[in-house]
C-alpha cells in the first residue's frame, strides 16, 4: 500500500544511505566501548536540529564505564501537540569486534549494489537510521500528532547492556508511566516480528586435582581427568535430556527451539607457552580443570532446575567418583522475556508489515537475549518487540551489510505503526 507517508520515506533514500554510512563510520567498539560520546554527539546534532529534546546520559559505575571510556547513552524526545502515547524506539549503538575475513573495509561504510558494508551495518546501525527517518519523516507529514516518539542510542547491549538499557530503566526512562509501546530495530528482517528470546545461565566449573610429578601420577590426582568425567555426564545425560525439550516459542533458527548448551573454554594444567617460547615443558599431574557455559534455556523451564541440573550430575560424581571435587560459580543469569502476541505494538506493528508489504508477519523469537529484558524485567514495561531490517545470520560476522530496500520498507513499517499509534482516530 503506497501512502504519502512511505512516497515521502522512499524519498529519502539518499539521506538514508548516508545517515546510516555516518553511523558506521564511527568505530563504537565493545569491548572496550570507544566512542559511545561521539556517536550519542553525533545523534544529539542530528535529532536536535528536527526538534527532538535530548538528553546524554552516562552510566556512571557500570561494568567498564571509566574516564577512557565511559559509557554515554542519548535519549531524544519529540513531544506532539496533543496528549497521547509514547513510542519509543531503542537501538544499541555498540558493536563487536571486526574479526578477520572483511574483503570491504569493516568501518568504510561502502556502499555496493544496494547493500552497506560494514561492522554494525545491521546489528544494527542500519535499523537505527531506519528509526530516525521513519520517525522523522512523520512527524513532517503529521506535525500534529499526540503523544510522543523517543528515540535512544545505548551503550553495551553486546555485554549484556547494563551501561544502556538496563542503566536507564533503573533511572525510570523505562517505565509504563513515561513510555507506552516499545520497538527495538534489532535485525530479525523486515518481515518478521520478535516477541522475546531464550533465558541464559552462564557459569563456571572448576574440577580440583593435585599437583605432583608426571612420572608418577598416582601420587597426586589429575583435575583434567575429573574434569573429563563431567564431560561425559554432559554427554550422556545431560544433552540428549536437552535435546528432547522443546518450547512452544517461536524461537529461530528452528534448532535453538529445544535447551541448548555450548561450553565456551577449557583450561587445566600449565598454561600455554607463548609462540616464541621453544624450551621444553615440565611435566606435572594439574591441580585444577575448569571449564564456562553458556546454557540456554526455554520460557517452560524454570532458572531454579537449570541450575539443578548441572549441579545434580556435579553432586553425583562425589558420589560414584573417588576424590572428585569441584567448585561451580555462577556468572550472570538472564530469565526468558516474551510478549503476548495481543500486546498493541505487536498488532500494530503486525498490521503495518501487512499495508506495506502485503504479507501476513511471521513471529519469532531470538536465541539469544538482547535489551527487552531490561526493559521487561526492570523497566516492567511489556509491550516492547524487536523488529528491524537486516538478516540476523550476518550480525557478527565479517562483510555484515544492510540492503537498502529493507531499511526503507522497514522504516515504511515503523512510520506506519506510528501512523496508528499517534494519530487520534476522530
Ligand atoms: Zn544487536
């Protein structure tokens, strides 16, 4: 469906291609964080001069926020000219290391054949500048909406987002009292809305030994073995019991439908040699073996029996294993967030995907854990989806690009949702 709102979107290709080159552009690496100041400047100039207030706001005290880099995040806000609800558009501004394998420059920002390349290009600076051209455009064509659209840059959402979101739902800008409908323009395709993703549970293993001479391991006790006896409890009972699992969530891709568990590293015994070191090692039985997971899990299990579990095939090595002792230490938790698929901005936003694209939306939900946590679990604030243009399988990997089509008809999306949203109906 072609409205004068999507005419005046499409319009402004050129603006959206260079809007989301100058995001690129900026390295805003994490770890360590850099240049958060420079993009939230950069968006503060942009959003000021379109009549958005805006606010910098750093995240004083939280993981890795330090004078070198400290973590800035930007909330703009444009108040309509009548009483209304609050839209809310929230993008993290970090991205993650280039990694190797680019054949484009990782912060060119080239542009070829319809497509942006660059680290970030869709996860997710291209969803980013979506937001600020639909919601630009708009305001333009409908300078006499109610209620209020924001749009925020945060920090840290690759690390967990606690110098973003999480920061700022804890100062209230997250709360049901100031914002009504969230989305966040995360890449899960123009065609696809996310409802919500997968808890983690990350944790780390330590198996204990005792150190002793090579020769004669009989006289200490070796925590690499210990530890290989954890590894087939894991094997053998814990992941076909996880395979078997399976969530009524939409989760994609569809193998992340069931429990899934990576063990991230392992390290036992004496650390490697650097590479220019070429003396011989000592030989001597390892005192300690440990190990980190990454555990996923499912709306339908709760954190208490995934922590029990691990812990049960732990405990029954003491028994059936002499000497075998271990230390489990957890790292961070996250519990499984999902929205109702009744919620306004999921109709809303499901309708507009149908006026724009003339296909029915597909619902899904992610692997793994992005913001909406945050917002759902501190902000309180449950009517909030991902959506956003860009192929999820191309975050994080090299010669990551957004396609230019999908940034405009998403953004038609966004701007029709808006439409909904803001317009007084009489
Ligand atoms: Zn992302």
């Amino acid at each position: 469906m072609i409205t004068p709102l999507s005419l005046a979107i499409a319009a402004k290709r050129d603006e959206l291609i260079s809007l989301t080159q100058d995001l690129i552009r900026i390295p805003t690496l994490n770890p360590p964080g850099q240049d958060y100041l420079a993009i939230c400047e950069y968006l503060d100039r942009r959003l000021a001069a379109h009549g958005f207030e805006t606010q910098l706001i750093r995240a004083h005290g939280t993981p890795g926020d330090s004078a070198k880099y400290p973590r800035w995040n930007i909330i703009a806000r444009r108040v309509g000219a009548h009483s209304g609800e609050c839209v809310h558009f929230n993008s993290h501004t970090d991205v993650v290391e280039e990694g190797k394998g680019w054949t484009f420059d990782p912060f060119g920002a080239e542009l070829k054949d319809g497509k942006i390349y660059g680290r970030g290009a869709c996860d997710m600076k291209g969803g980013l500048a979506a937001s600020i051209i639909a919601a630009e455009t708009f305001i333009e064509i409908h300078p006499d909406f109610s209620g209020a659209i924001e749009i925020s840059g945060t920090a840290d959402e690759e690390s967990g987002g606690y110098g973003g979101v999480a920061y700022l739902a804890e100062q209230g800008y997250f709360s049901p009292a100031r914002v009504q409908h969230v989305i966040i323009p995360e890449p899960l395709n123009k065609d696809r809305i996310c409802l919500g993703h997968r808890g983690g549970w990350w944790a780390e293993i330590e198996t204990k030994g005792e150190i002793a001479h090579g020769s004669m391991p009989f006289l200490g006790d070796c925590a690499v073995r210990h530890m290989g006896a954890v590894l087939n409890e894991f094997e053998n009972k814990l992941f076909p019991a996880m395979a078997l699992r399976t969530t009524d969530m939409p989760v994609v891709p569809q193998g992340a439908r069931s429990s899934t568990m990576n063990i991230n590293s392992i390290h036992g015994g004496a650390k490697e040699q650097d590479a220019d070191f070429d003396g011989l090692p000592s030989h001597c039985v390892p005192d300690s073996c440990r190990i980190t997971i990454d555990r996923r899990f499912l709306a339908e299990e709760p954190l208490d029996d995934v922590r029990n579990e691990v812990t049960a095939l732990l405990e029954g090595l003491r028994v059936t294993r002499p000497d075998f002792d271990y230390q489990l230490t957890e790292i961070n938790s996250v519990l499984p967030s999902m929205t109702d698929r009744e919620a306004p901005v999921v109709r809303t936003v499901a309708q507009a995907i149908r006026d724009v694209m003339g296909k029915d939306p597909e619902y899904v939900a992610s692997p793994g854990t992005y913001d909406q946590k945050h917002i759902d679990r501190i902000g309180k604030l449950k009517n909030c989806i991902a959506y956003g243009p860009g192929v999820l399988e191309l975050a994080h990997k090299p010669d990551e690009w957004i396609g230019v089509d999908d940034m405009i008809d998403s953004a038609c999306v966004m701007g029709a949702a808006l439409e909904t949203l803001l317009l007084s109906k009489n």
